[in-house]
C-alpha cells in the first residue's frame, strides 16, 4: 500500500498540471450537471414494512383520487379580544378568504362553520386545504394565494396562522454560522502550519472536493430522490474530512522536506506514509455510512451513500490533488522561519534546539500518571454521558419551530382552542375486502376506538368509491410527541386486533405521530446490529493495519465512551434545555430518531481517523525498535499538533451549522461536534495514552496465526525507509524550490 501511494504522489507532483487540469475539468463539469438539472424534491420520512407505512400504501391504492402523503395546510382563525369567529362579519371574513383559494392545485378546503371546526369557546376555528401535490411540487402561485388568502382575512381583523406541510422550503447552506466555522477553520491552520500557502492550499483542495461532491448531489437529486439534507450532510462531512485529510498530507510533506528530502520524493513519502493513513481513515468513514443501509429508512440510506461520496471523493483528492499543488508551492509550504533557516549560512535560533513540543510534554505527563489520567478521562466522559439514559427520541413537528413563524402559531392556536392531541391526529384504516358486512365492520372499528381511554374524539368513517376501505380519524387528549400518546398507539393497536378476529377487516393505525413512533421504535431496535456490523467491520480494518488485538478494541471501547458523551448533551440540549438559548432553540421535546444511529455512523468513522493518524506514527516508531513509551512520545511530536489542529477545525465546521433552522441539521452540528470534541481531546489524547502506556508491548500483540492469515498493508512506510525506487532517483528539472514550484 505504502509503495503504490508512494508512486502516486510522485506522479502527481509530476504531472502537476494534468492533475490539476483534470480535477479542474470535473469541477467544471459537476457544476454544468448541478446548473441544468431540475430541483431535488423533499420526500416525506418513511419506513417501508411498519404498520403506518402499511396504510399510506393501501390509502394510496384505495383512494387513488387523492394523496395520502400530499400537502396539506389548516388556515387557524382567531377572533379578536371579546368577539367570536361565528359572529356574522367574522364568519364572512373567513368564508370569502376560503373562497379564494379555488382552483389552482387546491383539492379540497373545509368550510369550519359546515364541519364544526369552532372550538367550545367560539373563539378559534380552522379550515382544512388539501392539495393534489407533495409540498415540493406546490408552485410559488399556490403558496403565494395561501399566504393571501391569510392576509385577506388579517385585513378583516381576525388573527390567522398556517401550518401544515404547505409552506415548507428546503435548507440551503450557506449561512452566516456555516461562515465562521470555515472562517475558523482557515485560522487554525494558519496558526497550526505557520503558513498562508499551506492553509489555503488545504482550504483549496476541501472546497475543490466538496464543490464536486455538492454538484453531483445536486445533479442526481431528482433520479435518485436526494434531499436537501442529503446535500448539506455531504457538504458538512466533506468539508471537515477534505480540510483533516489535506492537513495530514500537507504536514508530513513538511516534515520529510525538514529532514532534506527533495520536494517530488518528499511528495512522494508524505503520499506514502500519511496517504496510507488517510485511505484507511477514509474507509472506515464509508463503511461507517454505507452501513446506515441495514436500518431500512431510505432516507437514511440516501444520507449515508451521499456522505460516503463525499468521503471518498476527499481522499482521492487528497492523494492527487494535494501532492500536485504542493508541486506547485514547492518550498513556500514552510513557513518562512523554516525558509531563512535553511538558506546558506544561516543560523538556527538557539531557543529551536532541543525542545520539547506540546505534544510531546503532554504524552511524557501522560506515561509519568497513566492511571490517574484514565481514571480521570474516563470518570468525566461517563459523568457526561448520564444524561444519555434519559433519551427519548421523535421527529421534530411545528411545535420545535420557532415562536417566530407562523406554523408555530399555528400549532398553539390550535392546542389552545382544541386541546394539546389536535396537532396529532391518528387515522385508522379499515381494509374490508374480505368482510362479509362492511358496514357492520366500520361500525365495530368506530365503538371500539371511541372506547380506548385516552381518546378524545372520533370522526366519522369515510369509505372509498368501492365501500371496502373505511378511514376514520382519532384524535388523542395529549401531545404529538408526548410519551402517553406513544402509549395510546400501541394501546389503540392492541384493542383494534380483536375486532379483525371478529369481523375479518384488518385496521391499521397511521398518521404523522403513528409514523413517527413507528420510526423511533425501529431506530432503536437497530441499532444494536448497527453497532455490530459497523464496529465488527472497522475492527477489523484497524486491525490489519495495526497488526494487534488490543488497539483495535480500545479504538471501539473509547469511541463508545465519546459518542455515549456526545449523547448526554443532546439530551441535556434539547430535552432539558440547558444553553439552548445559546443556539436559538425555543422549544425542547425529544431528541430527533434519526440522530443517534446517524451520529454513530459518522462519528465512528471519524473518530477512527484519529485513531489512525495517531497511532500509525506511534506504530512507525514501534516498527522501527523505539520503546513503547517512546513510541507514544514519537507519535504524539509528530501528530498530536496535527491532530489537535484538524479536531478543532471539524468541530468548527459542524458547529457552524447548528445557526440553521432545521432541526434535523441543528442536532447533527450539536451531536457531530460534541462527539468530535470528546473523542479527539478526550479518548485519543489521553486515554488512548494512558491505555497505551499500560499495555506496554502487548498493546501490539498479535497471535502468530493472526499474523500469518492478514495482510501487510505497510501503513507506516516501512518499505520507504529501505533502498530508495529506481524511479525516485530520476534527476529532477532545475527548478529555484527556495522560491516555489518544485519537481
């Protein structure tokens, strides 16, 4: 591996201008596709083979006039202080704005005086739009005579809120959040590298890879269903792992052109020996991500394939693109003290000599007290992950939504007038295909749910064209996401079954809040084997490339530790509200289902790169005779920085997103970085050390069957430190390197 990366950097280096050329020319094109292809489509969260998803398809195919996942909006009216919606020159202001809204892809829209859509009170009253097409397809002239059939009635006096799926939009990045973190991220590098070059070389080769990354996203996004979700996951990851990656690369060049390696072999070393490590952090990356496959939500799927892209496309940037532009900054990498100390009669500053880095006094304070600092890192991360046993999880809804728009008004206009399970209706569907009585069935399936305590009313069946489905909607006395109506689902599921015994109709219980619990449920049951197959797989990566037992499974032990961590401030965040104000969240509730399996997938993977870029440096100096102390010592001087250094610039970059309004994409900022913060600086700076120091020898123990059976995938360069390639004494072309451009 070493040696074939090796032959890649150089041909990079040397063919500079073709690379560049051709990594130019795919921007050009992902940018042509992203430009000509249509919008990518929001797709509602399902979960093929649940009980809701079961009965949106048999809706689907039962009422095929309409659409069971289509947009929907509710127009909530309220009257001013003193009055009631029914008094006459209310109610005329409500029925002229409904009766604006004919036509256009407008299917239906309820008249709330002709429904007994009024609350107890008189005060409140709402109207039910639905619509022939998914809140994607709405067109700006639909929205827009929503919004003016609002206004009209504000015009009259009366309060009115939307809610509903009508008015969603996607997210786009791009925000001023998202700004800072690069901003940062820029800042880092130039403090860590001590060059302007060097950092906006590694800037440059982020943005190439995730430019191209974003447009094939954007360009499949119809064919393949992509969502704006999907893009802004692989602009995230891509732009972290793509800055880490040509941080790693960058670095060691410097390092081999510190020790007088010419600038094409040092290219050439730096691709071999940290290029193996960003390969195989690259890989553990995607089948990280890939894996999010074995959950069954095709959304998460999507997520993952797209992060893994991204992924991948860093690392072929990194081992081309990286070394190809170092071809063109030739010396001018090193910072300039490196520059003047190198030119001809110059001397090294006294104060250089003989001192110890950060890195370095850290790892020998950490082999003087290994037990205390493991017990110490190890006590913190657990005390932080307490609050992860309390982690309820649910989909975000219009009560997450800021106070600030009108679908959250919405919500609370309606909970206010109708009572808090409003917002969460349940809808049973009564398949009586195979009943010899339909009517008898439907009646049996209404007595029966009106029955189930917890349930606050019931609408009347409505039966299909054919008479053998019936719908009926529940409505329950408590919240969408609170844990009663959680309850009253699979209560209501169990007192339905008896009634398919008697009559032969099967009844399936769905809606937005039965889907929704349907998929946290499912969530959780796999994440177990995600676990499994995840971890199982990288250890076994990880140990092929350490050759030991032992660190892989520390690896996955101290991953555990940080990712339960990164979990206890979720729950503290955004069930508890702790700094919440801080991140311009108004409401708390359950931490979203997706989460937890996303952030494992991603988190894992990244958490390996670590891993590997601190410990293959560790591993070389092993390989070579150094004590493990030593080792330790040798990997921390030489990484640690560096690894510090990409750790505080992906937690920039994911926090930069927790300023967007998604909720989803606010709990992947707060969870990716907590996560990235806890396992670089906690887990891999000390108790990996700690681990380490203890173990001594046996932490690289591995049994002699073991050792036959795996391959030697060399990631720490050991076949580069021999009789240096034939190829790499070619004479280089005359070139000033002091003053760039290098061969």
């Amino acid at each position: 591996m070493a040696t074939f990366l090796y032959r890649i950097g150089r041909w990079a280096f040397r063919r500079r201008r073709l690379v560049l050329g051709l990594w130019l020319g795919a921007l050009v094109l992902a940018g042509v596709a992203a430009a000509m292809a249509p919008a990518g489509q929001e797709e509602d969260l399902s979960m093929p083979g649940t009980e809701s998803q079961k009965a949106f398809d048999l809706l689907d195919e039962r009422f095929p006039q309409s659409n069971s996942q289509g947009a929907e909006a509710r127009l909530v009216f309220q009257a001013p202080d003193g009055q009631r919606v029914t008094a006459a020159g209310n109610k005329a202001a409500v029925q002229d704005a409904l009766g604006s809204l004919d036509g256009g892809q407008v299917a239906s829209a309820t008249d709330p005086y002709e429904t007994g859509a009024v609350s107890e009170d008189g005060t409140i009253a709402y109207s039910t739009i639905g619509y022939s097409a998914d809140a994607v397809d709405l067109t700006d002239a639909t929205k827009t005579a929503l919004q003016d059939a609002a206004g009209q009635a504000r015009d009259a006096g009366l309060t009115v809120e939307i809610g509903g799926s009508a008015l969603e939009s996607e997210e786009a990045p791009g925000g001023t959040t998202e700004i800072i973190g690069v901003a940062v991220a820029a800042v880092v590098l130039v403090v860590a590298l001590g060059s302007l070059v060097a950092a906006g070389l590694s800037l440059l080769t982020a943005f190439v890879g995730v430019a191209i990354a974003f447009g094939l996203v954007s360009a499949l996004a119809v064919p393949l269903g992509l969502t704006s979700t999907v893009a802004i996951l692989s602009l995230m990851l891509g732009l972290a792992v793509g800055i880490d990656y040509a941080l790693f690369i960058t670095s060691r060049f410097r390092d081999e052109l510190a020790r007088g390696s010419a600038p094409q072999e040092a290219a050439g070393r730096a691709v071999g020996t940290a290029g193996s490590a960003v390969v195989f952090a690259g890989a553990t990356v995607f089948i990280a991500l890939v894996g999010l496959g074995v959950v069954g939500i095709p959304e998460l799927t999507k997520m993952g394939m797209g992060g893994a892209g991204a992924v991948a496309l860093a690392v072929l940037v990194a081992l081309t693109l990286v070394p190809a532009l170092l071809g063109f900054a030739g010396r001018r990498i090193l910072s300039r003290a490196v520059r003047r100390a190198a030119r001809p009669g110059a001397e090294r500053p006294p104060a250089a000599a003989g001192r110890a880095g950060l890195g370095a006094r850290w790892a020998r304070f950490v082999l003087r007290r290994p037990l205390a600092v493991l017990l110490v890192a190890g006590i913190g991360l657990g005390a932080v992950a307490l609050p992860a046993l309390k982690l309820e999880l649910g989909l975000p809804g219009d009560e997450s939504k800021s106070v600030e728009t009108t679908e959250r008004r919405a919500y609370d206009l309606l909970s206010e007038g109708f009572g808090p399970g409003f917002n969460g209706p349940l809808t049973v569907v009564v398949d009586m295909s195979e009943s010899a009585d339909t009517r008898a069935a439907a009646d049996r399936v209404v007595e029966t749910v009106r029955g189930v305590d917890g349930i606050a009313s019931v609408g009347d069946p409505v039966l299909n064209q054919a008479g053998d489905t019936a719908v009926l909607t529940a409505v329950p006395r408590t919240a969408p996401n609170s844990g009663e109506t959680k309850d009253l689902v699979h209560e209501l599921r169990g007192a339905v079954s008896g009634v398919e015994a008697g009559t032969g109709a099967a009844v399936l219980v769905t809606g937005a809040t039965a889907m929704n619990i349907d998929i946290s449920e499912a969530m959780s049951d796999a994440l177990v084997p995600y676990l499994t197959v995840v971890i199982g797989l990288a250890v076994l990566l990880l140990m092929v490339v350490f050759r030991s037992i032992l660190v892989p499974v520390k690896a996955a032990l101290g991953f555990l530790l940080s990712v339960g961590a990164a979990f206890g401030v979720l729950v503290a965040v955004f069930q508890w509200g702790w700094a919440a104000d801080l991140i311009g969240i108004e409401q708390t509730g359950p931490v979203m289902s997706l989460m937890p399996i996303l952030i494992i997938g991603i988190v894992f993977g990244l958490a390996m790169d670590y891993e590997v870029f601190l410990l293959s440096r560790m591993r070389e100096a092993h390989v070579r005779g150094a004590s493990p102390g030593e080792a330790i010592v040798v990997g921390f001087r030489h990484s640690g920085r560096v690894v510090a250094a990409a750790a505080i610039i992906m937690i920039s970059v994911f926090a930069g997103f927790i300023g967007m309004s998604s909720p989803t994409i606010q709990t992947m900022g707060v969870g990716l970085a907590a996560a990235v913060a806890f396992d670089a600086f906690v887990v891999r700076m000390a108790i990996v050390p700690a681990v380490l120091a203890l173990l001594g020898h046996r932490a690289w123990w591995l049994p002699r069957i073991l050792n036959r059976v795996l391959p030697n995938v060399d990631i720490e360069g050991e076949r580069l430190s021999g009789p240096v390639p034939a190829s790499a004494t070619e004479p280089d072309a005359a070139v000033p390197l002091l003053h760039g451009g290098g061969r």
